[in-house]
C-alpha cells in the first residue's frame, strides 16, 4: 500500500509491504522511490514512527542518487532533428545511399541509408555509433581517472558499458563498473564525474557519509556536475 510522513517541510512518499520478518526494513531505490518493509500485522502509527525516525537517512540516500532521465526521449528520427552527443546538440541528416553509415561533419550527425523512412533502422544505425564512440571515450576517461583508486583499491578495476534503464552507473563487488552508454550524450565531464564516484564506491558500497567524505576529496566539485547532467536534456 502507498503511505506517507511528514518530515519538515518534506513530504516522504513509500509503498509499504508487510512480509514475513521481524523488524522494519526500509530501502531507497536509484529512482529514489522508497519501499517499507514491515512484519505481518505491524501497527500503522508504530511503522510510520519509525519511518519518521530514518527521514534524515532516507532523504540523504536520495539526494545521492543521480536521478535518471534519458538525455534525448522521444525522437522521431527525421532530418533536422537534434541529437546530444558529448554535452552538444547536433541536428541530423539523413541520405539516402546504398551503403550504411553514420558521421559526424559540420554540426550535423549525417545518417546514410536505403530508405529515410525507415525509423528503425535509423535508430539502429544511431545506437551502434553512440556505442562505438561511448567505447572510445569511456575507455580513455576510464584510463585517465583509474588512478584516484590506486590508494584505497587494491584489484584491477575493470570497466563495462550497456544500455541501462534505470541509472547512469554502478559499482559491483567484484570491481567493476558499470556505464549507461546513454551518457556519451552528456559533457565529458559528466561521464568523468559519474566514473569516479562508481570508482569511490571500490571502496564503499553504499551512500554513506564515509563514501561522501571520499568523493568530496576526490571530486570538490561533483555537485556542480550532478546537477548540471540531471538539468541536461534536448
Ligand atoms: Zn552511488
């Protein structure tokens, strides 16, 4: 069931789902929704209590969360329309040839293909080469940043990419990281910001005060960057 507190001046919004356990259980999603679980027949006023006693941890895991939005939704896919990459709009051209292809000249993202009409194959040809480029670039950024982990992570960091979802990035226990090739859309600093607070979480696997003590060392500026990726949008 959905239920609310209040905390302040905030409105904390959950979905609350009794199960089979004996204490309160609350998680905070990368979508920063935030789900209660609660044992069986628990009392609504003792769960909203307790929920209203984590309120200042609760807000603290969403504000650090990036927040997801794709870069670019809902394109048609037609010439003259813009196009994100690497933090600029660029306006596409399409043209009709025999061979396939995809460009970058001039301002413009030329696409050469059969038929101009055929949005599909458009889109695509325009995932296969923003995956090439997030390939390119992700890699040398992946290379010039790895060594902020050197003093606190001893392994080898390896670095992934796919379309993702949900989120921008993530960090896994066996050391790697995990890139949403949607952000070659944004600023090189952007994707630089998202890799090394992936690569801080080497260190800490969660959003605690310790993981932002690192991250503040390591990146000063990483709010000023977080906010301008989430403002990004064609
Ligand atoms: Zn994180």
């Amino acid at each position: 069931m959905k239920d609310k507190i209040q905390y302040g001046n905030t409105l904390i919004n959950y979905n609350l789902e009794f199960n089979d356990r004996k204490t309160l259980g609350i998680k905070v999603h990368p979508d920063k929704s935030v789900k209660v679980y609660a044992p069986q027949e628990s009392n609504i006023d003792k769960i909203r209590e307790k929920v209203k006693k984590k309120a200042s941890w609760i807000l603290k895991q969403q504000d650090f969360f990036l927040s997801f939005h794709p870069l670019t939704p809902a394109r048609k896919f037609i010439s003259g329309e813009t196009h994100l990459y690497l933090g600029r709009q660029y306006r596409l051209k399409l043209h009709k040839k025999t061979e396939e292809s995809v460009k970058l000249a001039g301002g413009y993202i030329h696409v050469c293909i059969t038929n101009i009409d055929d949005k599909k194959s458009i889109q695509r040809l325009l995932k296969q080469w923003y995956k090439e480029k997030a390939s390119y670039h992700f890699k040398q950024l992946f290379n010039d940043n790895i060594i902020v982990s050197k003093r606190f992570y001893e392994g080898e960091p390896q670095l992934t990419f796919r379309w993702m979802k949900k989120r921008w990035g993530s960090c896994d226990k066996n050391g790697k990281i995990h890139l949403n090739i949607e952000l070659i859309k944004a600023p090189k600093k952007c994707i630089e910001y998202v890799m090394v607070h992936e690569l801080c979480h080497l260190k800490y696997l969660n959003h605690s005060s310790a993981f932002y003590s690192l991250l503040d060392e390591i990146y000063p500026d990483w709010k000023v960057t977080k906010d301008r990726l989430e403002r990004l949008m064609v």
